[in-house]
C-alpha cells in the first residue's frame, strides 16, 4: 500500500514538472501578445518654429508635461521596450485650435517595433501655453569649480571665447536670467592651455535651470552649450616677507618699540614678469605707512590690514592663503626695550604636592626701563623668572604671574604672565 502511494506522488510530480516544460516551450515558440504600461513617459515639443514665425514660444504645462501608454505587442517586442525607449512628442503644426488658452496638442508616441493602432496615449491632448520670444546677450564667466591644478601653480586668469552669447527664448524666463558661467575642469594642470567648459544658466535666485528650462533656450553660434576658455596658470611664490611702516607719534613719554605682523611671509602666485619685478624688490610685499597710525597711543594695539589689495600688479594670493594680516604695534616709555625670553628658563619648582605644572607658552615678553647705557649691557640671561604654582589645587588652564627678578639700576614696565596647564601628578605618571 505504501509503496503505491509512493509511486502515485511520483507520478504527480513528474507531470507537474512536464506541464511546465510544455507551458515554456508554447510560450517560446508561439510569442504571445499581452499588454504593458508605462507611467510618466516625457514629452517634447516639436516643430516649434511654427509659432516662433509669430513671436511666440511653446511652454509645457507643469503636471501635464508627461503621459500614460499602454503597448500592446508581442512577449519578444516588449521586453526590448522601456519608458526610456518610448517617445512622446507634440507636434505643434496639429495645434486643434489656435482660439483656446493655452492651446491643446494631440499627443503623438513611437515605440520602436509597435504599430499605432497598438499605442494608446493618455492623455491623448495636452496643454500648451505660449510666451513672447525674446533674446538677450549676456557676458559668459569662467568658474574652475573644487578643481585645483598641479601643485606650484594657481589659475591666474581665465578667458572664455566667446566672452558673450545672445540667448532666445520666452520673455519671462530670459527676464529671470542672471549669469552664463562656464565650468571647466584644471586638475593637475603645469601649464597654460584651452580646455573645453560647460555652459550652466543660472536665474537670479541663484539656482541652476532646469533640462526642461535649458530646452526653451536657444544659445546662438554655441554648440552643444560648449565654449573653449584659455586657462593662464601663474607660478607659485613662496616666503615673500611682510614689512610694515606707520605714521604718527605717540603720546608724550612713549616710543614705538616695534612692528611686527602675523603672519611674516606668505605664498603669491603671479606672472613671470610680476616675479621678476618682486624679486628685485626683494621679495617683501610693504604694508604703507597710511595703513598703520600710532598719534596719541600709550599702550600695545594691534590693526587688521587686507594685504590682497596691496598686491603688485598682476600677482595673486596662493591658495588658502588668508587676505588678513594682524599688524602687532608695540608702544613702550622711553628709556625702555622688551626682552622676549624662553619659557624653558623660568623655574616652576614651586608647585602643588599633587600636580604636574606644564607651561604652554613658547616664550614671555618682559619690559624693562632703565638708561639706554643700561639697557645696552643688560643681558636676557641677567633677567631671572620663576612662578610659583603651589597655592593651585584643581587642574586646568591657568594665567600665571611671572616672577622677575632684575639687577639693580632697572625697572620692570609691567607685570608678566604665562599660561600654565596643570595636570593631576597621577594622571602624569599614568600618561
């Protein structure tokens, strides 16, 4: 008995498997017809100039700018089809009436290997607004996007040929226009050339058009919205000084003691002639006197200058290098000069039980007043610091006072500090 049941279920199985072979082999060999749909499918405009001959420019409607079809083939026909492979056009010479606003087209598809009367468009008519024709010429400007060429070497100056282009389309999108700009691409440029950019039309929202935008627009004698732009590359400088100068004069009893800047040097870029001339002038870039007045002070001050606009003709700051530099003016008594002393020379044996003092400046200025005989003889190792850190008991960053302790016959100008980081003496060993 159980052996017939066996067989049975055999049986089924086999037959199962045999109706789907012959199933497979019918639908290959007799291809049947069924039905597919596609959504969304985009249409185009064509024969536009049949309304241009009037002023007019033909506008998709947004929302009714794409169909629904519905394809009837063969199996074989629609698996070589996709929405990308369907056309859809209105054809503006089948306007159904010029008296309606907007104007309703008749939807026309191809579908490469389907008959007509096997297409079905929904909908079969679509709106079709209009707007004036007009034209405006605009200057095309050149933009090397996040592109940076070889290093040494910045992009000096880029010309677009042609450096205009009269542009043609609807009068409402051509007043919303607010610049032509031409992407190119310098990566690992060494040297001059043309390279070919890309035109990109931006409104004055600052937003890129659209493809369907860019369709309405007609850009005369550019091909492919393709220009040729020169790219001048300029040689990279590095280490030109920064020399400042000022006028004025302090207030009574003070003098200037000196004029530093922040930062010293920086890299340009430049032409070859540009180099040249500033290699003669020793490669120092001068902040003027106009730029930095010292009338009436009687204490430090500091001035941001912009140094790109005291840059020689036909020069440039390198990349990333910051247009600010920090002019530092320091105004002493007379009879007094600033010693700038390491901090590895001030004793810090002074400090907590539990804790570890570290100094984190590099070094501390310390102003000393005394006769000019004086102040010539008077050594950076005749001055002795120390700080005394004991009295700290939690960890942090801390402004120190500055012990300093001068031979006699001078006088300190002003107190000093230092910062100091405590760390716990554990944390130290552990570290």
């Amino acid at each position: 008995m159980k052996k017939n049941l066996m067989n049975k279920f055999t049986l089924k199985i086999l037959s199962l498997a045999v109706a789907i072979l012959v199933w497979l082999l019918v639908v290959n060999i007799e291809d049947p017809v069924r039905s597919e749909t596609y959504w969304d499918v985009p249409v185009t405009i064509v024969n536009e100039s049949y309304l241009t001959s009037n002023l007019q420019i033909p506008l998709l409607v947004d929302g009714s700018d794409t169909v629904t079809v519905r394809v009837r083939a063969t199996s074989s026909t629609l698996r070589s089809i996709d929405r990308d492979s369907i056309k859809a056009e209105a054809d503006m010479t089948q306007i159904i009436s010029m008296d309606t606003t907007p104007y309703m087209v008749p939807v026309r598809v191809v579908c490469p290997g389907v008959s007509d009367e096997d297409i079905t468009v929904t909908p079969a008519n679509i709106p079709i607004e209009t707007d004036e024709l007009t034209s405006q010429a605009m200057t095309i400007s050149a933009s090397v996007g996040g592109t940076t060429p070889e290093a040494g070497y910045e992009v000096g100056k880029l010309t677009v040929n042609p450096e205009k282009v009269t542009i043609s389309g609807p009068e409402d999108l051509i007043n919303k226009l607010d610049r032509v700009v031409a992407d190119i691409d310098v990566s690992g440029m060494s040297q001059s050339d043309n390279v070919s950019g890309s035109l990109h039309i931006y409104d004055k929202n600052g937003d890129e058009l659209s493809s369907t935008q860019m369709s309405y627009l007609n850009l005369q004698d550019i091909q492919n919205n393709q220009v040729e732009v020169y790219v001048d590359l300029w040689k990279v400088q590095p280490d030109i000084a920064i020399k400042a100068e000022y006028t004025g004069t302090p207030a009574a009893g003070y003098q200037v003691s000196s004029v530093s800047t922040v930062p010293n040097t920086i890299s340009i870029a430049g032409t070859d002639d540009a180099l040249k001339e500033l290699s003669a002038a020793g490669n120092t870039i001068e902040i003027p006197a106009s730029e930095i007045d010292v009338s009436g002070k009687d204490a430090d001050f500091e001035q941001t200058v912009d140094i790109e606009k005291l840059l020689p003709e036909g020069t440039m700051l390198a990349r990333d290098i910051s247009s600010s530099v920090i002019v530092s003016v320091a105004i002493l008594p007379y009879d007094s000069r600033e010693y700038v002393i390491p901090a590895t020379s001030i004793d810090r044996s002074k400090q907590p039980a539990n804790m570890t003092a570290v100094i984190t400046d590099d070094s501390v200025t310390v102003r000393v007043k005394g006769s000019e005989e004086d102040l010539d003889a008077l050594k950076e190792s005749d001055i002795k610091l120390s700080i005394d850190t004991s009295k700290y008991t939690s960890e942090g960053e801390y402004n120190v006072p500055v012990d300093v302790t001068l031979p006699e016959g001078y006088e300190l100008v002003e107190k000093v500090t230092v910062r100091v980081t405590l760390t716990p003496l554990a944390e130290k060993q552990t570290e």
